[in-house]
C-alpha cells in the first residue's frame, strides 16, 4: 500500500510531539535524505518518506507498507493538522525529475560549491577536481533522467 499525505508545514509543526510519538510506537528510525528537507522513517518492511518546501510551507509524507494501525494513526494524524490523503499514490515524472532537480541543487550548493570550498582554505587543485567531479556527476543524473523518463 502506497500513500501520500500532504499538509502545512505549520500545521504539522504545531504538533510535531503528537507525530512523534507515533514514530516512537511504531519504531520508525530517521534517514536523512538527500537534502535537509527530505528524509524517511524506517522500521522493518514499514516505510515513510517525508519532503518539505520552505517556500511553499507544505509538506508530504507518502507511506509504504501494510501496517493498518500505522497507517490509521498517519491517517489520524493528518486529518488532525487538515491535510489530505491520496491513496495508490505513484509520483509522476514532473515530481520525480523535481525532487532529483532538488537534490541536486542542494549537493552542489546551487553552484557556491567552489566559494565555500575557498572560505575553507582548500587548494585550487582540489577546487577544479572537486567541480569537475560534481559537474560528471550532474550530467550523469540528467542522463539517467531524461532516458528514464522522456
């Protein structure tokens, strides 16, 4: 079972200690994602992967697994901070290439990646093989993407 709740970020936060207690029942331990605004809860076959926008001041959970009492507790909680549920949920290309586009942005500091690395001291040499190496990586990422989804 596949489903994605989305919400207010302000909301959830109100009563974040209400959701986390959820997670300590369930022992839903924390992996952090590619970026700081993404990340999942896992526990044994039990899935939940979280995504904020700052921007936008929302934010989706989407559930995987078949665990009915988690899943009627997400459900509760959700309902609780007015947000909504769309189950058999499949993410479509556009959120998929956008959260890659996300991930990407953020690993390369949007581009300040070879001024951070001078604040810090670091060498040329290590500054153009640091570059060289995201810019391979970058290109490779587009590639998978565009074949897998154009």
């Amino acid at each position: 079972m596949r489903t994605k709740f989305e919400f207010r970020k302000d909301a959830y936060s109100a009563k974040k200690g209400e959701f986390k207690k959820i997670l300590k029942r369930y022992d839903l331990a924390w992996k952090r994602g590619s970026t700081p605004y993404s990340g999942s809860w896992i526990s044994g076959g039990e899935k939940l992967y979280a995504e904020w926008d700052a921007e936008k001041n929302t934010g989706l959970f989407v559930y995987e697994g078949e665990n009915a009492d988690l899943f009627e507790e997400l459900k509760s909680f959700v309902d609780s901070i007015e947000g909504k549920m769309t189950e058999g949920y499949v993410p479509t290309k556009d959120e998929i290439r956008a959260m890659v586009e996300r991930g990407l942005r953020y690993v390369t500091h949007e581009g300040r990646m070879p001024e951070m690395m001078r604040k810090r001291g670091a060498p040329e040499s290590y500054i153009k093989a640091a570059v060289e190496d995201w810019e391979r990586i970058k290109k490779s990422v587009e590639r998978e993407v565009k074949k897998e989804f154009n």
